[in-house]
C-alpha cells in the first residue's frame, strides 16, 4: 500500500511538472510569445550598446586628459 501511495505522488507531481513546464513551453513559441523575446532582446541590447558607448566616451576622455599632460599641451 505504501509503494503505491508512493508511486501515485510521484506521479501526480511529474504530471503537474509537465503541465506547467508544456504550457511554458507552448507560450514561448506562439507569435506573441515570440515577439516579446525579440522584444527583450531588444531592449537588452539597446541597454548594452547604451553602457558600451558611455564607458567608451569616458575612457577617450580620461585618455586624451593623460595624452595632452604628457605632451604638455594643457599649459
């Protein structure tokens, strides 16, 4: 009796598991769900171009500082 309690549970929560992860499944792959990956991809690489560009700027900035002291072209 024990054994078949056991295998009844096992069962019960794979078969929820794979609902919910089917269901996952079938939302990421409909048109929606499609575009709003895109959408994040998007979004993430606006936002890292957006951070490469700032830290680029400010590393040009710092560098022409250290160029032009040791040229001495600031006095």
């Amino acid at each position: 009796m024990g054994k078949r309690l056991f295998w009844l549970a096992v069962g019960a929560g794979l078969t929820a598991l794979i609902v919910v992860k089917g269901r996952e499944y079938y939302e990421r792959f409909t048109p929606k769900g499609v575009a709003d990956q895109i959408e994040k991809s998007r979004s993430g690489l606006v936002e890292w171009v957006g951070e490469f560009l700032t830290t680029m700027g400010e590393a040009m900035e710092t560098r022409e500082g250290e160029l032009r002291e040791a040229l001495g072209l600031d006095e």
